[in-house]
C-alpha cells in the first residue's frame, strides 16, 4: 500500500462521533492513533465479509473506560482504492451490538450517492 492514503467520512460516521463525543470526550484522541496507521497505508482490523466492498472492522481502545479495546470502538471502514480510505461509522460497543454487513452496504451506498451529486 501506498503512503499518503487520503481520508474521507461518510455523513453517517460524522453523525455517529458527534453523538460519542458527548458520552466519551477522549475518543478523537482514541482514534487518532488508527487513522493515522490507515493514512501510511497500514489496514487494520478485520475485512468484514459479505459487505462487497474491502471494508474493514477496527477495534479501537475507549481510554475514557477502563476495559480494553474488546468493550472499546470499532470502527468500520472501506478501503475506495489503494489511494483511499472512507471511515464509514463508529460505534461504542458498550452501546451498540455488531453492525450488519447489509447496514455497512446502506452506508456505502448512500455516500456514493452524495459523492456523484458533488
């Protein structure tokens, strides 16, 4: 993978950190750490299987809990092109069971929607 990846953010990622934000006040710091191993290239996590697309599930520490990255974040994301990464939605796991691979679709699908009209 090439160095330099670009990221973008689906609506639907902004949306779910700014309600995170409000219960957990350290997670952009939390996960600065990953996005910045995805912008030199590095994928982490897991590739979801069944969503169609190379998209990825991370887990990501919440250092505002004391219970480690399996009660932490994950965050979900969509390798575009080996030049682009799109940070589809995060969630707390202490609120949120698995996301499905058919929700990850919905996602994906409404922001190349937006993503055309632009």
């Amino acid at each position: 993978m090439p160095a330099n990846v670009g990221i973008e953010y689906t609506p639907e990622f902004k949306r779910a950190l700014r309600k995170l934000v409000k219960k957990y006040h350290h997670i952009r710091s939390d996960l600065q750490p990953v996005i910045m191993l995805l912008q030199k290239g590095e994928l982490v996590g897991d590739r979801i299987s069944g969503a169609g697309n190379p998209v990825f599930k991370a887990r990501v520490r919440n250092s505002d809990i004391q219970k480690g990255k399996r009660s932490g974040y994950r965050l979900i994301y969509w390798q575009k092109t080996r030049r682009y990464i799109t940070l589809v939605t995060i969630y707390s796991k202490l609120d949120q069971g698995d996301i499905s691979a058919r929700e990850i679709k919905r996602i994906i699908k409404e922001f190349e929607i937006v993503q055309q009209r632009t």
